[in-house]
C-alpha cells in the first residue's frame, strides 16, 4: 500500500470509532410468562452426558 490508501483507510477507520453505541433493548415483561420453568439439574444425567461427549463414534 502507498501512503495515498493509507491515509485514505485510517480516514474511513477512525469515523467508524466514533459512532455513538445503541442503548441497550428493552424486551417486554410477558416473555417472562412464556419461558419455561428451570429443571433442577441432575447429576447422574449429567455426568452420563460428560461420558457420552468423550466417546468417540
């Protein structure tokens, strides 16, 4: 690269920096009645799922 696309690129890079950042989304409160309840987490299934993983097929 010659300092002509250099420059060019640095100019197009350091404007793209400076935009300002979206706020964070607000979600609505009723997705809250649609997510389904957490399942105690089960030991035995779980170390079986860390075997299964290892194993090669």
């Amino acid at each position: 690269m010659d300092d002509k696309q250099l420059a060019k690129l640095v100019k197009k890079l350091s404007g793209q920096s400076n935009k300002p950042k979206r706020p964070p989304k607000s979600y609505d409160s009723t997705i809250d009645a649609t997510k389904q309840p957490e399942r105690p987490t089960d030991e035995d299934a779980q170390d079986i799922f860390n075997i299964m993983k290892k194993r090669e097929f």
